[in-house]
C-alpha cells in the first residue's frame, strides 16, 4: 500500500500548521481543540519549516516548567524534518517511523506539504491490508 492510499482513506484536508513565532501555549491550544498530536510550523502554509508536537511540549514542560509555554515554537521544533511522498510504501514508512520513534510524518512532493500521516495511520492500512490478504488466501483456500 502506497501513502497516497492512506491520505485518501484518512478523508482529512489539509495539514493544521502554525506559524514560526506562534507561542507555545498557542500551539497547545490548537493539538487540543483539534485533537491532534502534532502541528507543522510553516511560514507559508504550503512548505513545512518544523514539527512540534506533544511530547516535544511535555519533555520541556518538564525540564523547565510552565514558563516554556511562552516561548515560540521555532525553539522547540524539530526543523531537521524526514518527509515521504505518496509513492512511498507504507511499510517503508512504518520502518522509519520505527527507526526515528517519531510518529508523524509530512507528505512533501515538490517541496510542497500534500498531507500528514501518523503512525497509527500506517498500522491501521497495513492491518486492513493484512485482513484482505487474508481474505483472499481463505477464498483461494476454501476454492471460492
């Protein structure tokens, strides 16, 4: 299965992004009223600069205290970003996001943001995938 699969089935437009300088606690605002784990930061909109996500607010919420949440999200970001494109293999991605224990993922093709995938985007494919296959071995099996 291929990552332009997993979008479509997500029915989701659009990446929820906030701007570099956007305060932290702004940030938080947003996953929480969104429901969502993380939020690009783009100065655009369209091309991704950083990731900030939960755990990346919790781990220096800890480590600093509430003050954190008045710094801006170019601080806390990660700005060395790993992007897939939609021909990628959904495999292959669960690989990396394996590896890199990170769990969301930009959709970049000409250097543009197409969408935004999560891990458990990936696993919940790759077991509907793994249930068709199944299916389809019982048929094979059964001589339908």
């Amino acid at each position: 299965m291929q990552v332009l699969n997993i979008l479509k089935s997500k029915g989701t437009d659009g990446v929820v992004t906030v701007k570099p300088g956007t305060l932290v606690s702004e940030a938080a605002k947003v996953l929480a009223e969104k429901r969502i784990g993380t939020v690009v930061i783009s100065a655009d909109g369209e091309t991704a600069d950083g990731i900030l996500s939960e755990r990346d607010i919790v781990r220096v919420l800890a480590a600093r205290g509430a003050s954190c949440l008045e710094d801006t999200v170019d601080s806390m970001m990660t700005s060395k970003l790993v992007t897939c494109k939609r021909t990628d293999k959904a495999d292959d991605i669960l690989a990396t996001m394996t590896e890199g224990r990170f769990r969301h993922m930009p959709v970049v093709e000409d250097g543009k943001m197409v969408g935004l995938i999560t891990l458990g985007d990936v696993v919940k494919a790759r077991l509907s995938e793994l249930a068709m296959e199944k299916d389809a071995l019982q048929g094979m099996i059964m001589g339908h």
